[in-house]
C-alpha cells in the first residue's frame, strides 16, 4: 500500500518502533531514543508491533530475532509488507546471534547484538536518519510514479489489478528460485512499473474490444520503450528499469524491443515475462474470455524453450501446484493466447 502523506511525515519526524519481549530493553531503548527526539513506539510481542505497522509507517523497526509469536522470516515479510522503507535491525543476545546474522539474508538491513551501549545505537541511528531524509526526496518521487501505474490499471476493468498479480507471482517465483532479497525487492518494484509505458498508447488501440491490425500491435509494441524513456531522469530506478524495458523479450530472440535472446534477458525481466503471461491469459481481455489455469499452465508448458526460460517455467509451476491452480478448471474459453 503506498502512503504518499506517510512518507512525507517521516522526513520531519523520526518514528523508531523497538519490539522485545523484555521489558528492561524495551525501557532503555525508549529513554535514549525520546532523549534524541526520535518518537518511540514499544511493543512487547509480534501481535503488538503488527498493529503499530498497520497504521504508522517507522523510519527504523528494531525488533528481537527471537520473539515468542513469530519465526524471523515471517517478521521481516510483514515489515516489508506495511513499512517498505523501514531500516530494520535486529537484535539478539549472545546465544542468538546467528539467527540475526541470517535475518540479512531474509531482508534486515542490520543487527545488534545485546546488551547495548547507548552511545553506540545513537550514532548509528543518526546516520541511518541522514541517509533516509536524503532519499526521502527519491521515495516520494517513486510512489508517485507507483500510483500513476496502479492508476492506469485501474482505468478499465479488464487489466484491474494486473500489475499487482503480476508482482506477486513473479515474487513468487523469485522465492521459490532462491533470489536474494535484493533482486526480489527489484522484481516487486519492476513488477508494478512494468507497463508504465501503456500511458503512452492510445485508449482506442488499448481498449480495443477486437484483434488489434499490424499496425495498431506495432504502437503497442512500444510500451516498454516509452516506460523505460519515462522512468530514466528518476535516479532510484535505475535496477529496475532493464527488467521493465525487457520484459517482452523471449528467450528465443523473437521478443521486443531488442529480440534478445536466453540467458541475455535479464533474469528478473524473464521472471515477469512468466507472470505477465499468466496473468494475461487467466484475465477476460476484451476480445476473449479468461482461459481455465490447467490451460494456461499447458500454455506455459508449450512454450517452454521457446518464449519462457524453462527453469522459470518449472518454479512457477512449483508455485501454482502449491496454490493448488494445477487443479483448478473454473472457467471457460474459446482459443489460448500467448
Ligand atoms: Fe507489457
């Protein structure tokens, strides 16, 4: 969920969430904190901090990497969730610090080990501070740009919500694939951005309730183009770009815009290509009906090799076997479309 008014508030106050089952920790850290200035937020379990990131967006979420009600990886996911921009630090004692070395890798930016020395924690939170004002700018500038591509899928009905099903199955098949939470975090902005460039096309050809003639698929054809020209002037896009400018390639070079082929599609340009085209064919489109999952994934199957990298294939299908969608027969269609 994108909260412009949020982001916007965060950069004149600094909302520190401390989450910690001992209330002696949570005690010092809140002294040290207020005496900064900084507004603390304290919460004693999972289930108590979960409501404070539902409806406050944090600057820096320090929680404890062993806490009664959650597993590290399910914490992080739900910061990611409700405080995208959070820097979040987590804190372990000396039996623990393994878990918090490894929480990096589910997505924490730091750790700290217990017991703290305040003067320590000061510093480094007054670097981290600098640092999100600095790119405070930046953010506000993405999300608007996030709310102009959700906007423009929303316009009609029948690409509603397009670019969020998209991203999440392509977040799906990064999980299951084993990226790092780095290029899982590219495929996810990427993934709402990719069709930014639709902006640029006609309503007439995108909403055409009919097959689209040569020339009316060349215009469209351009869309990864015009999104890769409108998000170049904005610095914090620059890793994703490549993956929105190429996300109609195929691996068998007869994609556009470049007609690149294999392993020289970016790989996360790939991944959306997968989503993009499941996504598409499970949708009403104007000119057909949206096709049943079990044909869609024979679809997938078909062009394996041909249009979709066949490991990328075979996660997905991982994935959809696991939702269940390899038995799924719900709906009726006349023709696949790829
Ligand atoms: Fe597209």
């Amino acid at each position: 969920m994108v909260r412009l008014s949020e982001e916007i508030r965060m950069k004149d106050s600094t909302y520190i969430l401390v989450v910690d089952d001992e209330q002696g920790v949570l005690d010092s850290f809140s002294e040290v904190f207020s005496n900064e200035g900084y507004q603390v937020t304290k919460a004693k379990n999972w289930s108590e901090a979960r409501r404070h990131i539902k409806t406050q967006q944090y600057n820096i979420i320090i929680a404890d990497v062993k806490l009664p009600d959650v597993g590290c990886q399910e914490m992080i996911d739900d910061i990611k969730e409700e405080n995208k921009y959070a820097y979040i630090i987590t804190s372990a004692g000396f039996t623990d610090i393994d878990t918090a070395m490894k929480s990096l890798q589910h997505g924490a930016h730091d750790y700290m080990s217990k017991p703290f020395d305040p003067s320590d924690i000061v510093t480094t939170m007054r670097k981290i501070v600098d640092k999100q004002r600095l790119q405070a700018d930046n953010l506000q500038l993405f999300d608007t740009i996030k709310v102009l591509a959700l906007a423009l899928d929303a316009r009609d009905h029948y690409t509603h919500g397009h670019s969020r099903q998209v991203t999440e199955y392509a977040v799906d098949i990064a999980r299951e694939m084993g990226l790092s939470f780095k290029e899982i975090d590219i495929i996810r902005d990427a993934g709402i951005l990719h069709d930014i460039g639709k902006i640029g096309i006609t309503d007439a050809i995108l909403l055409k309730p009919g097959r689209l003639t040569e020339e009316e698929y060349a215009e469209i054809k351009k869309h990864p183009v015009i999104g890769k020209k409108i998000l170049e002037p904005v610095n914090c896009l620059a890793d994703k770009i490549p993956l929105i400018y190429h996300h109609h390639e195929r691996i068998d070079g007869q994609g556009y815009p470049e007609g690149l082929k294999g392993d020289d599609i970016p790989l996360g340009a790939r991944i959306l290509s997968v989503a993009d085209a499941y996504q598409a064919m499970t949708s009403d489109r104007p000119y057909r009906k949206a096709l049943p999952a079990l044909i869609a994934i024979e679809e997938l199957k078909r062009f394996k090799g041909r249009q979709f990298d066949p490991n990328i294939v075979d996660a997905f299908l991982r994935v959809l076997k696991r939702m269940g969608m390899d038995k799924t027969a719900d709906n009726s269609s006349e023709s696949p479309a790829a």
